[in-house]
C-alpha cells in the first residue's frame, strides 16, 4: 500500500468513527423505542468492525463499505431526530 493509500485509509477510518461517535450520541438523545434500539445495535456493530481491524487491517474495500455503512446510518438517525422535533 502507497503511502498516499495509507493516508487516504486513516481518512475514512476517522470518518467512521467520528460518524459512529455522532451517531450514537444522537441515538442517546431520541426516546427509547424500537427502531432507536435496532439502529442502536447497528452502530454498535460497526464499532465491533472496526475495533477489529486493530488486530486485523481491513481491506480498502472493507474500509469503503464501511464507511458507506456508517454515513448512511447516521443520515437515517438524524432523519428520525428530525422527524422527533416535529
């Protein structure tokens, strides 16, 4: 992997958990319910993802999916906050 690669990859790496921090702190803000718990255990599943790739480095595939994973989480979560305020 080229530097430039290297670089790019901790780039979407502090996306997502820049995004999952956001996330879930918002999650904490919603009224509990349902769709708040699944979403919730959404977000903590991709944390465990990417607490893996401490061990384990991800493939720049994975990093991009993940990242697709989390921004469209986090689009969905501020949606529903939306919608909450009315």
């Amino acid at each position: 992997m080229s530097s430039k690669d290297a670089k790019q990859g901790s780039t979407r790496i502090a996306i997502v958990e820049q995004s999952l921090i956001d996330t879930l702190e918002r999650l904490r803000e919603l009224e509990p319910g349902p769709r708040v718990r699944e979403l919730r255990a959404k977000a903590e599943g991709y944390e465990r993802a990417l607490r893996g790739w401490t061990t384990r480095p991800p493939s720049e595939e994975q990093r991009a999916a993940l990242l697709r994973l989390v921004l469209e989480l986090n689009v969905e979560v501020m949606e529903i906050g939306r919608e909450a305020r009315g």
